[in-house]
C-alpha cells in the first residue's frame, strides 16, 4: 500500500500538538500535515521539538475556508484525516456562537468533501462527550446515550458528528468518531480549568470558580487521549463511535483546592462566580468499549498525571506569559470582572 499521509487539523493546539509529538515517535513511515489557522490557541511553539522532522510539514490555513481545504488537500494528496480544529471553549460559545458554527460544522463538512473527492482512507473526528448533555449523581455516557448537548460548543460539537455519520451511511466514508473526556496535560490553553487555575496561583491571583464548584468532570492525560486515537485509526471499525475515559471524576472545586495544596498556595485565592448558563453539572465516560474491542486502557494515574502538569506549567512560565500577556487578558476580564 501507498505511504500514509495524515492530515492533522489544528495540530498547533493542545490535544492536537500532543497527537502529533505522540504520533512522529511512534509511526516512522507517516508523514504529517499539520494544518491550522494559528488562532488564539493555536501556538506553533508546542511543536518546536518536531518542527524541522523529516516527516512534519505545517501548512497554514482554515478548515471553513473552501479554498484552503482544496489547497491542502490537491498539495498533499492525504491518505487518512484526523480532525481535532474546533473553536472548543463553553465560555466562549455563549459569547459567540457564530464561530462555533462556522469552524465545528461548516469546517467539518469542507473537510469530508474534500475527502470523499480525494479518496481519504480513513477519517477521524475528534469529538466530546459533552455531546450527550448533563448527567445526574449516577450513571455513565456510553456510545448509544442520546446526543443532548446543551451549550452552543456542544451543539456545534454533536452538529459535525451527525454530517460525519451521514458522509458514512450516504457515501460510504470511512469514519470514525471519538468522544473523550475532559483532558489535562502540557500545553494546554490557559482559559482551560487545570491551566488556568496553575497560571493564576503562581501569580497569586483570584482562583474564579463557577457556582458552588461542585460540577463534576472525568480527567483523562492528553497522552492517554492520543494513544486511543492511534488505536481507533488502526483498528477502528468503519462507522464506529468510541467513548475514551478514564474513570477519574473530580468536582472542580476539589482540582482546584488540590492544585493549591501541591502548589503551597493558600484556599484564600478562591473567588466564587456567578455560574455560567447552561452549565453541565455532571460528566462521566463509560470506555468499556475501546477496552473491550481495540484493547486500550489509560496508562497514566491522575496522581502522576497531575503532578506533570504542575511541573511543566512552573518550568515554562515563560510559555504561559506569551499568551496571557495578549488578547486574551481582554477576553479573561470580559468572562470573570464584576462577577
């Protein structure tokens, strides 16, 4: 068979950066496209350590642009496509949901267009568990649960999951699609829980948490993410859904006070807010699925996990200050002053 060509959409963000660092180690004879639109989370720095691989190219465009996508594609003729470019924060969706519409759904279509047309092995969405909606105290999301999102990012989110069901069903586009759950880990965007709350405690700024803090998410390592992922683009069954997890639910407000005790920073920083609209109360993944049918299992334990984090975020603070220092300390005191 011909050599593997990924094209890796929004690979200069968090979970797509950590993909392709992942993927380059593990895979010598695949080449990487890795194609972005550099918007605000998108940070080319994450992939430095790759950026002069023989097999990584980066190719600078967007996926709800038309022409961008034909170019990318008739340049580099992709045998496979894994999409992780989404706009993908809840805050910003109730803020505008317009571009949520555009990149998650219309950008979505572009992309298996341009797949059917050049004849793409296989294509990967990378989707959420968000889609299912709010949990109660019991209970799991697993892969036949009702899509019931409920914020504009979800609704998004689940929109492009049902175009990448109907190019399977109508045309017989080999999908896949991957719904995981709230991932941690190095390089992620600060307007994110984890980041966000290690960013302002080693400032010793305000901690602002949502409500009564007591929203509930599953925590996953970004590294166990991508290794589901690879096995879902070498074994996944064509059409398949599957739900990625790792049994590890936290309430916000015990991360946060977690982080400041390893960061020696007092609960004083805490400031509650009031809640966002629409605000899910409780996420939990039932994964038995990928365990069961492609053998994967999460490798790394949220204490390990965990304390990675911490380090690399005190390590490279430097990283962080690029970031914060821009447009989105505009954003961060429109979401959080006067709450």
């Amino acid at each position: 068979m011909n050599a593997k060509i990924f094209l890796v959409t929004g690979g200069a963000g968090f979970i797509g950066s950590n993909f392709i660092r992942y993927f380059l180690t593990r895979h010598s004879d695949t080449k990487i496209i890795n194609f972005d639109s550099l918007t605000y989370a998108g940070n080319l720095r994450n992939l430095d350590s790759v950026s002069n691989h023989p097999n990584y190219t980066f190719f600078k465009g967007s996926i709800d642009v038309v022409k961008d996508v034909k170019d990318v594609f008739e340049t580099f003729r992709p045998t496979h496509v894994v999409n992780f470019a989404a706009e993908s924060h809840v805050d910003r969706s109730i803020m505008d949901s317009g571009a949520f519409l555009r990149t998650n759904v219309m950008g979505t279509q572009n992309l298996l267009d341009a797949s059917r047309q050049y004849q793409v092995r296989k294509f990967i969405q990378i989707s959420t568990d968000e889609v299912y909606g709010s949990l109660g105290a019991e209970g799991k999301f697993t892969e036949s649960s009702n899509l019931l999102p409920n914020s504009p990012y979800s609704a998004s989110k689940a929109s492009a999951d049902m175009f990448v069901r109907a190019a399977h069903k109508t045309y017989g586009l080999n999908v896949c699609i991957t719904r995981c759950s709230n991932n941690y880990g190095e390089n992620q965007f600060p307007e994110k829980l984890i980041p966000l709350m290690i960013n302002n405690a080693l400032h010793d700024k305000e901690l602002p948490v949502y409500g009564d803090g007591l929203n509930v998410r599953d925590w996953i390592h970004v590294e166990d993410h991508c290794r589901a992922i690879d096995l879902v683009i070498e074994k996944g069954e064509s059409g398949g859904i599957y739900n990625v997890g790792s049994d590890n639910e936290w309430a916000n407000i015990n991360i946060i006070k977690l982080l400041l005790k390893k960061l020696n920073k007092p609960e004083s920083l805490i400031t509650y807010v009031k809640d966002r609209p629409g605000h899910d109360r409780r996420y939990a993944i039932d994964s038995s699925k990928i365990q069961r049918e492609l053998g994967w299992t999460p490798h790394i334990r949220f204490e390990e996990g965990i304390q990675r984090t911490i380090d690399w975020y005190v390590q490279h603070k430097d990283w962080t200050e690029d970031i914060v220092s821009g447009e989105y300390m505009n954003y961060y005191k429109t979401m959080y002053e006067g709450r």
